[in-house]
C-alpha cells in the first residue's frame, strides 16, 4: 500500500513540474530528464510488487500440495486447509473419493484373490480325486471334447489321458470302442441325469490277451455310468463318464452258477442208483440172495461216492472260508507216502500197474497237517493209476533242494495224458478233460482239492506238465521245517 502511494504522489509531482516548466525549450528537456527519473523507480517498484506476490502465491500452493501428498501418503498427516482456496477444496474432495475407491478396490481384489484361490484348491482336490481312482473316468464338454480323464480311462482307450484334452472322445477311443462313444452321445441325447449300461471290451493286446488263448477270457464287461451335467438354463454343457471293471464279479457269478450245476449234476446220479436199487429191494424184485448182494453193494458204493463228494466240497469250501481246523505236526514225506503206497497197491495190481515207490531220504522232516497231506499223496496216486492203461507204470519221487529249503514230490504215470490246452484247467474245481472223460469216472473235485490243501494250508505250490499219449508228472512242493518261515516270508 505503501508503494502506491508513493507511486500516485511522485506521478503528481512529475506532472505539475513538467506543466510547470513546459514554457520553454529548457523546461520541457527537463521535463523529460524528470520523466524518465521518475517511471524508472515505479517500474522498478511494480516489478518488485509482482515478485513479491508471486512468491508469496507459489508458497501458499507449495505448502497445500505438500499437505495434500502428506495426507495421501501417512492419511495422518497435516490437512489442507481448504477454507483458504476452492480450487484447493475441490482437490481434496477429489484426493477423498480416489482414496475412497481405491480402499475399496483393494478389498475387492482381496476377495477376489482369495476366491480364485479357493476355486484352484478345490479344482485340483477334484481332479487328485479323479485321478486316484481305479475306475475310469472321463469328462467331456456340450461337443464330446475331453476335459479331464484319468489313467484307468486312458490305459483302458490307450491314449495319454494328461496330453489329450479338447480332442475328441470318438477319435480318442478308436473304433474297437465305438460302443462306449455310441452309449455316451445317446445319453447327452436323452438329457438322462444318469444311464447305466454294461458295455464289453475285446482286449487284442496286453498280459489279458497273451495271458490266455480263450477269447471270451480276453474280453473285459465294464458298468459304464454316463451322468449329463446341465447349466443354469437347464443346457446340457457336458457329461461324465464313470466305467467300473466287473469282469471278476460276472466270472465269480459264472463260477457260482457252474458249481450248484456241477454239483446238482454229480449228486444225482449216486442218488439216482441208491433210489433205483432200494425201490427195486423194497417191491420185490431181487428174489434171490445173490441179485440182493448186487443191489447192497450199488447202494453201498454210491452212498461212499456220494459221501465222498459232499466230504470234497466241505472240505473245500472251509478251507476257501479259513475255517477248516488245522493240526500241524512235524512229519516225514517219505513215511507218509510210504503209508499211502501199502493202502493203495491192491488197486494198482488190479489194473495190472506197476507202482515203483522212492529212494530212502534222510531228511525231509515237512511241518504239516498228517491227514491231508496223506489225502492230497492218495489223490495223485489214485488219479495217475485211473488214468493209466493196464501194463503202465506209476512212479513215485521225492527230492530235496537245500538251496531253495524244500521238498519236491513228483507223481509220473505212462497214462494218456492231457492235451496241451486243457493243462492249465486241471486244478478248477469240477473241471475234468473232455477227452479222458471215459477212461475213468470223477467229480473233478480231487485236484482242486490238492491244489487247495498244498497252496492255502500249506503255502506250497502245485504243479502239472503232461503230454498226450505219453503221460503226465502231478507234484508238489513244501518247504522243509527247518526253513518253512524263510520260505514264506521269501514268497510273501
């Protein structure tokens, strides 16, 4: 203020000199000279003014950005005071709702992170799921592309179920597979929530395959459950697959329903004889003593047959079950088989057939049950001698293997033998060979018996080689007593 009105006074004094002086030439030269005197002290004034409010103005909004960071940065820090400049105001109010927005944001990204991370938990929970399981499983999209299988599935179809998502199901599982592809799309057709259906696969290749020469054992039956899976709008987006292997439960049936009609059929025909002779007995019809003896002996020999088949399958069933009681005892090979050689020579001399026994021993000491040990040396005695023509011989072995700590027993004959295909069924139960069915009758039970009381009781091993027109050699082996732990736990 001060400033201006020494400006205002000295532009006054200046006028009224040059109005003064301005008569002559002289006076308006120094009308001039104190002009020019006086403009340059005012214009130097006005400019320090200008710098002082400039720097003054600068200051001011220097301080207020400075609150502001201030305050955007620690929020605690010193304020703007907003009351001194709208335009400062109006920053802040924007600094507010920025701030505002982003805090939000940032709890919005939390959540959302937190979100993402427990949909991949539980995805990768789902897919450890599938892929430990050992039916297979297969997951495709509204198109039959692949989203997820696991390995049962890919060793099933052979495609490298982790390297084949987005492919077609249809290209992946072959034409050898084209009816599980047919069931799958008529499913997703029929909008079904889940179709069952049993599906049957040919294995040409594989252990399956090179392990048997029976086609129909090749093939594998699959319970194959396809579920559609539907959206929001109630579309079909997909569908699931689940293929359980119930080849095992179809031959264990199979199996079921072949003993009741095997056995059906073996008990008939003792208890058709006995009802035949005693019908026959009771009416009259055998006048004299000696056609009485005949049909006392009939009914005799049936009624031993028939107790011998019930023995068979009761012995066999608790022995399957572990409840068959069972006493071991420390016992030698050589004097069981020996006490079995005396019992059944008379049946071997009826025949006419040479039985050579074995060389003496001096250790074979086995820990065993007596009775079926001793039941298991007469079954393959009494079956090479049936098998075997008149003049034929049959030959009994006993070796010893220090290494392996056990005992071997071979039983070879000079019969007819068994043909290369039917060797590896002897040891089923019920299971007798087509060709030698009229050399000799049987139940089909005896081996499967031996194989049963040497393998489960025993832990031994069976064993059968045979060619036809030659004979066969039916063995087994134990381990020795001294060493039948190490044996089992070499096995186990």
């Amino acid at each position: 203020m001060a400033v201006t009105v020494f400006v205002v006074v000295g532009l006054f004094s200046s006028a009224a000199a040059v109005l003064h002086d301005s008569g002559s030439e002289e006076g308006w030269r120094l009308a001039g000279i104190r002009g020019l005197g006086l403009v340059i002290p005012v214009l130097c004034a006005i400019g320090a003014v200008g710098v002082i409010w400039l720097g003054w103005s600068s200051l001011r909004l220097t301080g207020d950005i400075t609150s502001a960071v201030a305050w955007l940065q620690g929020g605690r820090g010193e304020t703007i005071e907003s009351s001194r400049n709208p335009f400062v105001e109006a920053i802040n109010s924007a600094f507010d709702r920025c701030t505002n927005q982003a805090a939000e944001s940032q709890e919005h990204l939390i959540d959302s992170k937190i979100q993402v991370q427990l949909a991949q938990r539980q995805q990768k929970n789902t897919e450890s799921i599938i892929y430990s399981m050992r039916d297979a499983v297969i997951v495709v999209d509204e198109y039959d592309k692949l989203l997820m299988a696991n390995e049962a599935a890919g060793n099933l179809f052979g495609f490298d179920y982790k390297n084949s998502h987005y492919k077609s199901v249809a290209e992946l599982a072959g034409a050898d597979h084209s009816g599980f592809v047919d069931f799958l799309t008529s499913s997703k057709k029929s909008r079904a929530r889940a179709t069952r259906r049993e599906i049957e696969f040919s294995i040409s290749t594989g252990e399956d395959a090179r392990a048997t020469k029976d086609v129909r054992a090749a093939a594998r039956v699959f319970d194959c459950v396809v579920s559609c899976v539907f959206d929001e709008n109630e579309q079909i987006c997909g569908a699931a697959a689940v293929l359980h292997d119930i080849t095992r439960e179809r031959e264990v049936s199979q199996m079921k329903n072949d003993f009741v009609s095997h056995v059906s059929h073996e008990l008939k025909t003792p208890l058709a004889s006995i009802t035949a002779c005693s019908e026959m007995l009771a009416d009259g019809e055998a006048d004299d003593e000696k056609t009485r003896k005949e049909f006392y002996s009939v009914i005799q020999n049936q009624a031993r047959r028939l107790n011998r088949l019930i023995e068979d399958i009761l012995n066999i069933s608790r022995i399957e079950s572990g409840l068959i009681k069972v006493s071991k005892e420390q016992a030698s090979l050589t004097m069981l088989i020996e006490e079995q050689l005396q019992m059944i020579r008379s049946y071997a001399e009826e025949k006419n057939i040479k039985i050579i026994g074995q060389k003496p021993i001096v250790f074979d000491q086995v820990r065993v049950d007596k009775d079926m040990v001793s039941q298991v040396i007469v079954n393959l005695l009494s079956n090479a001698i049936k098998y075997t023509p008149g003049g034929g011989s049959v030959r009994i072995e006993t070796e010893v293997d220090e290494i392996e700590r056990l005992v071997r027993v071979t039983v070879i004959d000079t019969g007819v033998g068994i043909p290369e295909d039917e060797v590896e069924h002897v040891f089923e139960k019920f299971y007798r060979v087509g060709a030698n069915k009229k050399q000799a009758k049987g139940t089909g039970l005896g081996l499967n018996l031996v194989k049963q009381i040497v393998e489960k009781v025993h832990d031994g091993r069976v064993f059968v080689t045979s060619e036809v027109g030659e004979g066969s050699t039916f063995g087994f082996e134990l381990p020795l007593a001294t060493g039948e732990m190490a044996v089992r736990q070499r096995r186990t």
